[in-house]
C-alpha cells in the first residue's frame, strides 16, 4: 500500500510544512493533551498510555528539528511505478512559486577534510559520517536507514548490508557555501526529472531547506526536482552525467519520451546558444548576444524548464551585457526584474538572494 501514513512507523504528524509559523498549531495537534504529566493510573494499560504519548509527544519534538521525516495532507512518499523506487507526489494543487516543504537536515557532515591523497579524504569522509550517524537518535537512525541507497545497484548486495554511508551518499547534498553536506527525510525522496516540477534550496538564513514548485502541480502528480546537470545536454549526455554521478539510469519522461518534449534537438541548440553568449559576450558583440539570450529564454520556456537553474545564468547574462556593453539601463532593469521573478518563485520572497536583487532593483529609482 502506497502513502507515508502507512510506510511511516512515526507518521502521527500532521501540517503542511514544518514552517515556523504553523508550529503552534503543529504542536497542539501533535501533543496529547497532559501526555507528559502521569496521573496516578495503576492499570498496566493506563501505563501504556501514559508511554505512548510520552513517545509521541518526543517524537513531536523531533520532526520540528528535522529528527524525522515532514508528513503533511499536501503531499505522500508512494511507490512509483517505473524503476525509480519511491517518490513525492502532490495531494494538492500547487502553483508556480508555492512552497510545498522546508525541513532542518537530519544529518549534516563536513565536506573538506585535510587530507594527504583522495583515498585518505574518502576514509576521513567515511569516518565522519559514521560517527555523526552513530551520534544522531535512535528514531532518526531508523528513518535514514529507510531511505534509498546506491549500494542497492551492486551486485549481490541484500537490503540489511545497505550502510550508513551508502544512504548518505545517495541522498545528501552540498549546502551552499557551508562547506558541508545535508540529508533531508523528505527531500531525499524527491527523485529527479530532466523536466522538474520542483525545485530544493539551501536557505542558510532559515538553516532549513524549502521545496517549491517551479510549475504547477496536478493532485496526484509525482513532486520531481533536478539532481542536474547545470548545463543542457542531449539525452545520452543527462544519462551518461546521471550514471557515473548517481549510479542509475534516468527514467524521466524527458528521457523517455525524447522528441514529444522537442528533445534532443532543442536542448542541443539551448546548450550551443550558451556558448555562444559568453562567446559574444566576450569579443564584444553585444547585439548578437543579447538576440542569443532571447532566443535561450524562448527555447527554455518551450522546454518547459524556464523556472529553475537553467535560466538564472541567462537573465543574469542579460543584464550584464545590457549594462557594460549595451549601456541599456532600462533592458538591464528589465533582465533584473525577471531574475527577481524567478528567485522569488525558486527560493522564496525573504530569501536572502531575492532581498539583494530587490536592493539592486531599488537603486535604479
Ligand atoms: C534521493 S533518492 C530519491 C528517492 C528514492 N527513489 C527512494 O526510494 O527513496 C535517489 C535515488 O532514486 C532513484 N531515482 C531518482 N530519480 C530517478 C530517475 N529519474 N530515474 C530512475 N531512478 C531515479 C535512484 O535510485 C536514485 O539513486
């Protein structure tokens, strides 16, 4: 049976998100009314009842500070059909720009360790997530364990032999700029498409990462974000990138489907028309990198993945070569103005980036 409500042995919370704001109401409904006072019941069974929502009213605690999974009436972990294991898929609808998660990490490890050659680096590494692991709560142990793990794809390997650091690997990302890398209950079941409808954000202000929608979202659609690559590549080339990176083979419907979505040949020109605009860019043609620009922002958007990391190195293009080459201040303003659209729908309206970029904007009036 499909639903975290089932799979999860901890799904007793409800809200659909671990948002700050919504923790007094999360609490209420999670914390069983005088849970924690034991009143004088003799009976083995009042006793159990008075266990039971002691347990739950700590692992109320828990899910707030990323300790377990995020449940939530808005979307469900399900088992997909195609080969991808388990995915999120929507219980709502969710428009472009919604927030549909945030989460604190599980588990956080550091990235860079000194060390003399790579095998020594790698053993650090091992070593570091398995004592963070080792240190975490028990609830939390379990909940990671449950995850997916790439040491599944090796030959001969049982699910009991899938360890610690083979979970971390396949469901860990870097966090920005800190230098460490994170794993998130729930995010880490996000699978990936080549044509997301989601996209997943470090926001080091929140010490949280938040998913929104970079589209909108059917109820019952599956919740995909993108595992990369940052640039646009043919079919053969996105597989052969997921492949070595992430040990499986991409099943996407882009990939699937390759021409229904104009596929290859359009992702083909996109990638091409990158390099000409840096190219342009540089030998000083601004004209005909800005025409180059436009037509990227025109084949993305046709694509389908015109809101996402695609197109931020393109607006961004745009309005730099507006300014130092063009000396169109109103075109800058304008590349500007859609960058501010596209960070707002991608890492929300109080994120840090958006705040600077509305700065930038302002000093245009
Ligand atoms: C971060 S986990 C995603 C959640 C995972 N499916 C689960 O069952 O928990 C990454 C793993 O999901 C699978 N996966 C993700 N995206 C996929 C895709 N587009 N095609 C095939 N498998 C995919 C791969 O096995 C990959 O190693």
């Amino acid at each position: 049976m499909n639903g975290t409500a089932v799979d999860d042995p901890f799904a007793c919370f409800e809200g659909d998100s671990d948002d700050d704001e919504n923790d007094k109401d999360d609490e209420s409904k999670c914390n069983p009314p005088e849970a924690s006072v034991a009143p004088s019941i003799a009976t083995d069974q009042g006793r159990r009842l008075v266990d039971e929502a002691n347990a739950r009213l700590d692992a109320a605690v828990a899910v707030k500070d990323g300790l377990l999974p995020v449940t939530s009436a808005s979307f469900e972990v399900f088992d997909t059909p195609n080969d991808a294991g388990k995915g999120l898929r929507a219980l709502k609808v969710f428009e472009c720009g919604d927030e549909i998660l945030r989460e604190y990490a599980a588990m956080r490890v550091p990235n860079h360790q000194a060390a003399e050659s790579l095998e020594e680096a790698e053993q650090l590494h091992e070593r570091a997530v398995q004592s963070t692991f080792n240190n975490l709560h028990q609830c939390t142990r379990i909940a990671i364990m449950q995850l997916s793990s790439c040491d599944e794809m090796k030959d001969g390997y049982e699910r009991d032999m899938v360890s610690p650091l083979g979970v971390y690997q396949t469901n860990s990302f870097i966090l920005g700029d800190e230098k460490c890398g994170g794993l998130f209950l729930t995010t880490a079941r996000m699978n990936h498409s080549c044509r997301p409808s989601a996209t997943h954000i470090w926001r080091p202000d929140l010490q949280k990462t938040v998913v929104f929608a970079t589209r909108r979202i059917e109820i019952g659609e599956e919740i995909c974000t993108t595992y990369g690559p940052s640039e646009c590549l043919d079919t053969q080339g996105r597989r052969d990138y997921l492949r070595e990176r992430f040990s499986f083979e991409c099943g996407c419907e882009m990939c699937e489907e390759g021409n229904r979505f104009g596929g290859d040949d359009r992702m083909i020109e996109i990638s091409s028309l990158q390099e000409d605009i840096s190219m342009l860019a540089q030998t000083g043609d601004p004209q005909a990198a800005i025409a180059a620009v436009e037509r990227c922002l025109s084949l993305l958007k046709e694509q389908g993945i015109s809101i996402g990391p695609y197109m931020k190195p393109i607006l961004y293009y745009g309005y730099q070569i507006a300014i130092d080459g063009l000396k169109d201040i109103d075109l800058a303003e304008s590349y500007l103005s859609k960058e501010l659209v596209l960070i707002q729908q991608c890492e929300g309206p109080t994120s840090p980036k958006a705040l600077q970029i509305q700065a930038m904007l302002d000093d245009f009036k």
